[in-house]
C-alpha cells in the first residue's frame, strides 16, 4: 500500500508540473483576449489551446504532436526513474503513476470533453488527444522495465548549481501570475454577461468562413429564393457543423441508406429517410426555416430570430446557442 500511495503522488506532482509547464508558456503567447495576434502566426509555436489548433487554415500536425507529447513523454519518464530510484518500479505501480500524471495534467482538457457548452468536434478531438497520452504513457511505462532510466534524474551537485532550482522557481512564479492575473475575472465576466471567449468567438467565425466558401452560392441562392437572412442559414449551418462534424454525418448517411431507420443527415441536420448531399440539406433547411417563419408571422405579430430557431429544432438551449453564434459572426455576407 505505501508504494502504491508514493507512486500515485509521484504521478501526481508530474501532472502538476506539467500543468504549470503549459501555464508558463500560456503567458508567452500573447492575450487571451486577442486571438486573432497568433490564430493565423506561422512562427514558433508556443503555446496552442485545442479550439485553436482545430481553427488553423493548415494544421501543423508534426508540431502540435511535438508541443502535446514531448513534455508528457518528459514528466512521465521522469516519475519512472524516481520509482526506479527508490526501488518501488513494478509494471502496475508505473502504470498507475503515469495514470495519476495523465489525469492531473489533462484536467483541462477533461473539463472540455464533460463540458455542455464545449461543441463535439472539439470534444471528439480532446478525447483522441487523451487516448493518445495513454498510449504514450503506457509504453513509457514499459519501457522501464528493459531501460534505466534513474541517470535523468538531477544530482545534487546539479542543484546546487541552480539548474533545477530555477526551473522550479520559474514554475513558481507561473502560478503566482496565472493565481493574481485580474484579466481572468474580466473574462468571467464576460462569459456571465452572455459573449464568447474571445479564442472561441474566432474559431466560430473560421469555422463560419470555411463553410461560406463551399456553400456560400447554395445558401446565398436558397436565402434570395425563400427571402432568408443568409447570415441566419449560416449559423445554424455552423452550430450543426461544430455538433456533427463530417464524420458523424457519413455515418448518418450510411444508416439512412442500409436501414428503413429515419435520421438527420447532411451538414443542415435534416430529417430524411434516405441519403443526403450537403447542398441538399441546406436546401430543405431553407424550406423548413420559411414555413417555420410563414406559420409564426400567421400566429403573432411580432417575433424573433431565436424563436425561428426554436421552431427548427424545438429546443431552447439549441436557440439560445445559434442565436448566440448568429450575434458573433462579423463576416459580409452580401
């Protein structure tokens, strides 16, 4: 039991590092509140939330792979050779360790995934990002029981020369600015009073650009036919877009077509017993969205574009959520 518990808090000031590690370099990137400085920066990267990478133009894989690996590799190893060192490495007290580091150090990114105001194609890539850490942390893992891994680990003489010491001072003092930093309440703040985080209202707009580019003649044409607000089609496009990414809907689309089964399909989310094109979906949308305002004009004088949204989908979270996208997009439409 005491080796268990060593090797679980071991693992756990692993994690806590690595956590103030990223909070370090978060204070080199620049303003939180200001995106759009290093969304499209093709320099060094030093430090990349995952909303972030997911908006890129042209995703840097090898070096976002490096900038979420290398440092896991690093603390993970290190808690193995502090085992070793102290006699305690066994197969299942380093898994365990590694586990305990991988929960601390993702906590973040498991906030995202539980989280109900997080889209799914976000979510689906922080679930491939843990399950690629437990593969790496796993055969780190093994590889203790074939490698010595103790030379690592620093020497007393490289403490006294202030090597460590400086990096754990460095670390210190990342805490004590992200634990005083004022412009995280500001943030807050903002998000109570209904607006978006400024790294995630961009990463609408990108997601809202890419969509216009491919479909931007098929909404414009459907919003002029049916007298739609082309801005209106593409929020609702955006949020379908970001709730079932593109491999979501080919899966829709091959049950719809081997099953009798009913299910919404294409980018639009469109109910249909058979398979749809995304232009098609965007066009029967765009009938669905006209009848929806014709019969709310025939009922009440006056209405809004959230209860247009409601009627879409019959749910006021869904309408809260797009209307909020519709407020944040800022690209001409016309």
């Amino acid at each position: 039991m005491p080796e268990l518990v060593v090797s679980l808090l071991t693992g756990c000031a692993c994690g806590v590092l690595l956590l103030a590690f990223y909070n370090l370099l978060k204070m080199r990137r620049g303003s939180l509140d200001v995106p759009i400085l290093y969304l499209n920066n093709y320099g060094p990267i030093n430090y990349m939330g995952i909303a972030e990478f997911i908006s890129q133009p042209q995703h840097r894989w090898t070096k976002y792979i490096i900038f979420r690996t290398v440092p896991f590799v690093l603390a993970t190893t290190t808690a193995v050779a502090f085992l070793q060192k102290i006699e305690y490495y066994t197969l299942p007290l380093s898994l365990a360790s590694i586990a305990s580091c991988l929960l601390v150090s993702s906590t973040p990114i498991i906030r995202q995934i539980i989280s109900s105001r997080i889209y799914i194609s976000i979510k689906i890539f922080s679930i491939c990002i843990i399950c690629g850490l437990s593969a790496i942390g796993a055969l780190v893992s093994i590889s203790g029981t074939v490698l010595d891994l103790r030379w690592i680990l620093p020497s007393p003489q490289s403490l006294r020369d202030g090597l460590w010491t400086a990096a754990i001072a460095a670390i210190l003092v990342a805490y004590y600015f992200k634990a005083t930093d004022l412009s995280t309440l500001n943030r807050k703040d903002i998000t109570r009073a209904g607006l978006l985080p400024g790294d995630l209202r961009e990463f609408i707009n990108d997601r809202g650009l890419r969509i216009w580019r491919r479909f931007g003649r098929v909404i414009y044409r459907e919003s002029r036919n049916f007298n739609l607000d082309p801005k209106m089609m593409l929020s609702l496009l955006v949020y379908e877009d970001l709730n079932r990414p593109a491999a979501l809907r080919f899966l829709e689309n091959v049950i719809v077509t081997i099953t009798p089964l009913s299910l919404t399909v294409g980018i639009a989310q469109v109910k249909s017993h058979r398979r749809l094109k995304n232009e098609e979906s965007i066009r029967l949308m765009a009938v669905q969205l006209a009848d929806i305002r014709n019969e709310l004009c025939d009922k009440k004088w006056g209405f809004s574009l959230s209860d247009i949204f409601y009627g879409y989908n019959n749910s006021t979270e869904y309408a809260e959520n797009v209307s909020k996208i519709y407020e944040e997009i800022y690209h001409d439409l016309s």
